[in-house]
C-alpha cells in the first residue's frame, strides 16, 4: 500500500506539471487506443516496472480537465482540499447506509445538507440526501412528486397518467427519468423557453389546464436554475404560485448554478427557491469539488422517507433513522460523497464558497463583454450566466471546437438554442484568472486566422421565398 501511494505522489506530480507545460493532450482516437497505450488486460501479472510505466502513460494521455484550457463541461479545475477529501474517503471507504459502518461521516453529510438546508431558506425539518448525480437528483425529485401525487404507484404500479412539466431547454434526464419511473417519456411535456432561455409561463399554464380537462394528473413541475446551454434561471415564483393552485411538486435542478445560494449578489437569481418542494444542486459543477457530488434537498422529510425507506433488517440494526442514511438513499452500499465537499467548506469557509461563485461570474461577465464589444464575434449570450454563447466570424461552432479539440489546442464545446448553434465558453474553472480567459480568445482568434482551411463557413441562409 505505501509504495502504491509512492507512485500515486510521483504520477501526480508529473500530472500536474504537464497540466501547465501541455495543458491539452493529444487526443488517441478510439479505434487506435489499445494499440497505443498498454491497456489489455492479461492472464499473467504484469512486472512492477512495467505496471508503472503501463499507468503513467495512460496518465499522461487522459484529457486534462483540471487545465486552464479545459472549458468542454461544466466542471474544470482542482480544489486541493477537496481532492484529500476524496483520498481519504476512498481509503476510509466507508459505506453511508449506517452510523454502525460510517461513523463520524454521517455526521459530516448531516451537517452539509442541514447548512444547505438554512441557505435556502427550507425550515428546520427539511432533509436530504447525496445522489449519485445531477440526473439521479432529479430522479429521486420524480419519485417524491409520483408518490405525493399517486400514492398507490409505488405500491401498485401506475394506475393513471402522470405528466410532467419542464422546459424545452432544461436537462435531458427529465425525459429519460420520466421512462424509468413509469409515467413515460411521453407525459413529459416541454414548455418553451423565451427568447431569454426561461420557461415560458402563460404557455406552462395553458398546458396544465389542458391536461387536467383531458383527465391527466399534473405530478410535477421542474425549474432549472441555470439551463445546461444558455445557463438560464427559470422564474421560481411564478412557478411555485402555479405548483401550489394544482397541488403540483416543484423541483428547482439547480445542478449547473444552483450554488448562486452562496452568493449574496446572485441568489436573487434563485429568488422563491424556498417554496420549492426540492431543490438539487452539483458541487462538482460550480464548487469544484471531483465528481460526483451531487445534493438533492426537500423540505418534506417524510416524503423523502416515504418514497426510499425500505425495511431490511440484516441491515440496520442499530441507531435511529436519521443517522442510518440508507433509509433515504437511491442506493444501498453508498460511497462517500460528502467528506470531499465537507473537506473544501471546512477549509475555506462558506465565505470561501461564495468567493468561488462571485469569482465565476466575474469572469463570465469579463468574457461576455469582451464578445459584445469585438465586431468579430456575434453573441449569443443572456446576461447573468457562467456560458459565455457566441461565434467567430463566419465559421461554423462545430468547426472550430473540433479543429481546437484535434489539434490539441483547447477543450471547448458547442451548443444550440433555437435555430443556432454557437460555442460555449464555460467560466466554471475558478482557479482561472482574466488573463487565462484573455488567452482563450487570443489562442481561439490566432488558431482561427491561422488555420482557415481548416474550418467551415456558416451557409448563409437562403430566403425560402
Ligand atoms: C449537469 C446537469 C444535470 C445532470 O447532472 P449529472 O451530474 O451530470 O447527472 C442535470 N441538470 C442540469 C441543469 C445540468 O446542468
């Protein structure tokens, strides 16, 4: 074990020194990777030697995430403090269904969730849980709302049809979560956006009529703080006066911006969240904290009972219900999650955590004016968002992102609302400074007036008429 953790220091050491001389690696393509890098697996042990040389290699070919250029999700960078979290969780492992097995780290979940709790504005009651993800939040959000509204389904099966209100803009897991539950990708009906990216309410209501008129039950309404392109905020409000006229659960997913709750200037963007009956947010989104982290919160504990205790007495056999965190978990054997994010906020501070955020929207706001005011590009942006929307030139978004990615240049992806696709900058990364998005744009530009052949030209669009 310790020569392991000898090698682990060396690899990482190398690691984080190549990140700042070659912070894009050369991408492999797929149907060339077994025979680049030794990863086949065999029937004798391979010598120690060659193991190390083996992992280091592999190392070394594996998309940077934690680079200054890495801007292709919505996650980047390295917090340190957290990154021991998770070491030491992992050799901890402990498994978070029991206090019997998990100790003191149960504490350590309790006390994140009931801080979050309080950040929200969720009374003293309110519970929670950590999901593996952003789109198993939603899923646990979905099963709460489908058994508040239908009781019987858990039991019974689905015994009439369920729809599910949610914008054409927000995640995919909706629609995929809305099959695993019973209610059928087909009751989820897509609202959709104004031309600012948020969910359009007049047409949300007129939905809601129509579907109760034509005999379905509404079960839930989902919001997205921060939709996973454009990074719009949904009008909680608005929303929670029409969940609460037709008994509907609202889920606020604030997976991608949901952590504005920490910043005193941008929470008005979550304004209402407390009148959510859940609300879920990804701290390895915004609070960099390593994937996955991911933290679904309600105000009606029963309900999150209800809806995943599950008796099996081979397992708890000891402690109250609110420490045996399985009673209200997806899964059974659970790693930890929460040391990690704990390790981070322990050691910066909750001021340390709104640091983080309003330093995000500092450089969202630096690049978003950068493209607003260069005639080069063409924006595509909202104001208030860490997705920095735009294209350059005349080339297409595709183009670009795919040369920058095979060239080994940078990591950045593209998006579409409406009828247009742009690049998506991404000023997720806290640990970036101006100067590393001044230098986005100067590689971007220089790569583009470069390499022109390399890239497509926008069609211009042909009048049908
Ligand atoms: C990223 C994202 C999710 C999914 O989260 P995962 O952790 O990737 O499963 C859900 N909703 C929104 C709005 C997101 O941005």
């Amino acid at each position: 074990m310790l020569s392991d953790l000898s090698l682990f220091n060396r690899l990482v050491d190398e690691l984080i020194k190549l990140e700042k001389t070659n912070p894009v690696v050369s991408p492999i393509a797929p149907s060339e990777l077994l025979e680049t890098l030794d990863i086949e697996l065999r029937e004798e042990p391979q010598m120690e030697e060659d193991f190390s040389e083996s992992l280091r290699q592999i190392v070394e070919a594996t998309p940077r995430t934690a680079s200054s250029m890495f801007f292709n999700q919505l996650f980047g960078g390295r917090q340190g403090k957290a990154v021991l979290g998770d070491l030491l969780a992992v050799v901890l492992n402990s498994s978070m269904y029991t206090y019997k097995v998990a100790g003191p780290q149960v504490g350590i979940e309790r006390e994140i969730i009931a801080k979050l709790n309080d950040l929200v504005g969720y009374p003293k009651n309110a519970a929670g849980t950590i999901a593996p993800g952003g789109s198993m939040s939603n899923l646990m959000a979905m099963i709460m709302a489908r058994d508040m509204v239908d009781p019987l389904a858990a039991s019974q099966g689905m015994s009439h049809s369920l729809t599910v209100y949610t914008s054409a803009e927000s995640h995919y897991s909706i629609q995929k979560n809305a099959a695993f539950i019973g209610i059928g990708r087909q009751n989820v009906r897509y609202v959709p956006a104004m031309a600012d990216g948020t969910m359009n309410v007049k047409e949300l209501r007129e939905m809601i009529a129509k579907d109760v008129l034509d005999g379905h039950s509404p079960m839930m309404i989902n919001a997205t703080a921060g939709t996973t392109v454009l990074g719009a905020f949904d009008p909680i409000i608005e929303l929670a006066e029409i969940a609460a006229e037709y008994a509907i659960w609202l889920h606020v997913d604030g997976a991608y911006c949901g952590s504005v709750i920490f910043s005193d200037e941008k929470k008005h963007l979550v304004e209402g969240l407390n009148q959510a009956d859940s609300f879920s947010l990804n701290a390895h989104k915004m609070l960099m904290t390593p994937l996955t982290c991911s933290l679904i919160l309600t105000k009606h504990k029963d309900q999150l009972y209800t809806s995943f205790a599950n008796d099996a007495d081979y397992l708890y056999q000891t402690d109250e219900d609110d420490f045996n965190l399985g009673k209200t978990s997806l899964q059974c054997g659970r790693r930890n999650d929460a040391l990690k994010f704990w390790t981070l906020w322990k050691s910066v501070g909750t001021s340390g955590l709104r640091s983080l955020v309003d330093h995000q929207f500092e450089l969202a706001d630096f690049a978003r004016n950068y493209v607003r005011n260069n005639p080069d590009y063409t924006d595509f942006s909202i104001d208030d968002s860490l997705s920095i929307c735009f294209n350059y030139k005349g080339y297409t978004a595709k183009s670009i992102c795919t040369q920058l990615y095979e060239q080994s240049e940078m990591m950045v992806g593209f998006g579409q609302f409406r009828e247009e696709e742009f690049i998506r900058l991404v000023t997720i990364n806290a640990n970036n400074s101006i100067e590393d998005i001044e230098h986005f744009f100067s590689h971007l530009e220089n790569f583009c007036d470069e390499n022109p052949a390399l890239l497509e030209e926008v069609k211009t669009k042909v009048n049908a008429n």
